[in-house]
C-alpha cells in the first residue's frame, strides 16, 4: 500500500517596506538641531549603519556612529549634540561714514552658540557716543560683530592771545573760538 502524505509548503517573502527615522537631538533632549532623515523601503533583517551629520554650531557627542537591523517595529536611530562653548564675537569702534578705527577693536573668546550677547559703546575722547549706546546679537558660527558708529565732537573751542613777539604781553584781548570739530585745523 501507498501512504500518502499531505505536505503544505508555504514561502515568505521579507517584507520590504519598512523604514527608519534617524533623529538629530540636543545633548540630555528631545529637542532637535537638524531635520530628522527618514529612509523608506527597507527590507526586513537588513543592516544599517549611519553616521552623525554636522550640525552648524554644535559638536557631536559620542558615538557618531550607529547601526541597526531592520525590524517589523520602530526602527530609530538617534544622535546627540551639544552647542559649541570656542565662538568668539568683535566690537569695533568706527567713524561715521568714513569706517575709520578710532578704538581699538574688542574681542571675546569663550561664547556658546545661540546665546545672546550685549555690549555697550564706549566713550572716547573727541567723538559723541553713539545715539544706540548698546547692541545685542545671537551667537552663530561666524560673523558675529558688533559696530559702533561715533561722530566728531563739533562743539569744542579754542582760546587765541595775541602776544608781543617773545613776550607774554598782551597787545589785544583773547579771542575765543567756537563750534571747533575735533582734530580739525
């Protein structure tokens, strides 16, 4: 006799439209520096390896580099960041119109990104103080200075006495003499 045997074979196919979200967070945060990347149509049981991207003004905190294995589930990769402290920001001191220095520039090193930072003008001799006497600017990666406009002082006088040649006779009255700008002859 013949035994028959009833034997079912069924196949699978891995699936093949999963995904992975990458995320770009702040150190200790959910909160995000960068666009999260997402890949789509990914097959069940591959392995995937990401790197951290540069974010512009933060540094990457270890690792910088993740893998995974593509699972039915969330699949999420995330890495962390914390913003840059080496930022630096210049305070220059300049005439009106003409971009002249007429004080030593400042500088500050130490500055974290993002942060907001305050100086005021200050006074030098023989100009106004500018009409804004104080500017704040956000910290980014480059390009953080602060300019200060001054004018000519144009209310200063002068004493003129006239003298005998040699002596310090007066031979007419002292003359006084107004509205002088500065470093003007």
């Amino acid at each position: 006799k013949d035994i028959l045997t009833n034997v079912i074979e069924v196949y699978y196919v891995k699936r093949a439209d999963l995904s992975y979200t990458v995320n770009y967070y702040e150190k200790d945060t959910t909160t995000s520096v960068a666009d999260s990347k997402v890949a789509h149509n990914k097959v069940f049981g591959d392995l995937i390896k990401e790197n951290a991207i540069d974010v512009p003004g933060y540094d990457k905190v270890n690792p910088i580099s993740k893998s995974i294995t593509i699972g039915v589930g969330e699949n999420i990769i995330n890495f962390y960041y914390t913003k840059r402290e080496d930022l630096s920001y210049t305070v220059n001191y300049l005439e009106k119109d003409t971009e002249k220095v007429i004080a030593k520039a400042k500088v500050v090193n130490g500055q974290t990104f993002g942060t907001m930072v305050e100086e005021r003008a200050i006074d030098i001799a023989g100009y106004v103080k500018p009409e804004v006497d104080s500017q704040t600017i956000e910290m980014k990666v480059e390009g953080n200075v602060i300019n200060f406009y001054y004018t000519k002082r144009n209310d200063l006088s002068y004493v003129v006495n006239h003298y005998e040649d040699g002596t310090t006779k007066k031979i007419a009255d002292s003359e006084t003499i107004e509205g002088v700008t500065f470093e003007m002859v």
